[in-house]
C-alpha cells in the first residue's frame, strides 16, 4: 500500500517506508545531461519507446537512463502501466470509439501545449514505484505459495474462534 500511494500512507520509517514518493536504492532510474523532456518551445511528444541494450525509456526527444525492461514491461491486468500512463500525457490523446460509446468530450481537447516539469517528475516518480514493485514481486509470489498451500478455515471454525461478528437485526441490531 506504501508504494501504491506513493509513500502517503502507511510511512513507516523503522520499516523502510518513508513518508514520501518512495526511490530504489540502487540504479535508480536518471535523466542523464542530454536527456532531458524537452518543455517549451517543443510541443507535446507523441512517441514514447523503450530500448532494451541501453536500459533506456525514450519520451520525444528525451530519454531516461537505468529502466529496466521488467519495469517497462510492468502491466496491471494486461495493461502496460507506462504506456498507459504516457497516452493521458502525450500530444494526441484520442482513443478509437469503441461500441455505441458517446463522442469524446471536447474538454478532452484541452491540455498543455509543451510537456510541463511535472510530467518528468511524476514519471520519475513512477519508474521508482514500478522498479521497487519489481524487486518485491518473488516475496509477493512466495507469500501467496505458502498461503495456498496452508490449511483452510471454514466458516464454523472462523465463528468458533471468535473471528466473525455478530450478524446484527434489519432493525439496525435493536
């Protein structure tokens, strides 16, 4: 939950979670000199790729050093969280009209013409989340292989133990 919210909750200093966007300790992903976002006078960028011999996420003109192809393959549900993410920022954000869906609202239309400081920082920040994400993937996996293979707890048992309420009345437990 601390890396899901970017460290604004459950902080836990002692347990390696600080308050705040949460940063791989080791080969953090960097704008080296060269690779900055290009703001104004560039417009938006309309391309963003992934070169796996140099670990780099190319965003227009720029690009970020240290991704690795883990976290730009990350995916929730099938779908490519980083690509995602960039398809809300990139210069033409049209989606296909799928079905009987309405028209895009023309608010849709309004958005920045150059790609704003905070875009960068707000993918730094979640390359950092996905690269940590990464790195907790196996203990997730072996959490849930030790859950599985453990014994089940039924409903009577569950009751017995004390670990469910009370079903309360219709009439608000009066």
């Amino acid at each position: 939950m601390w890396l899901h919210t970017y460290g604004e909750r459950f902080a836990d200093p002692k347990a390696g979670r600080p308050a705040g966007a949460p940063r791989l300790k080791e080969n953090a992903p960097t704008i080296p000199k060269g690779g900055t976002i290009p703001g104004a006078p560039e417009p938006l960028p309309d391309d963003m790729h992934y070169d796996a011999a140099k670990r780099r996420l190319h965003v227009g003109k720029g690009f970020i050093d240290n991704v690795p192809p883990e976290v730009w393959a990350y995916d929730v549900s099938g779908m490519n969280v980083l690509k995602q993410w960039f398809s809300y920022r990139r210069r033409d954000r049209s989606r296909p009209i799928i079905g009987d869906r309405r028209k895009p609202s023309p608010l849709g239309d309004i958005q920045p013409e150059h790609w704003p400081h905070e875009y960068t920082s707000d993918l730094i920040d979640l390359l950092h989340v996905l690269g940590r994400l990464v790195l907790v993937e196996p203990r997730q996996a072996a959490l849930l292989d030790e859950i599985l293979a453990g014994d089940l707890s039924d409903h009577a048992k569950l009751s017995a133990a004390g670990a469910l309420a009370a079903p309360q009345a219709a009439n608000g437990g009066r």
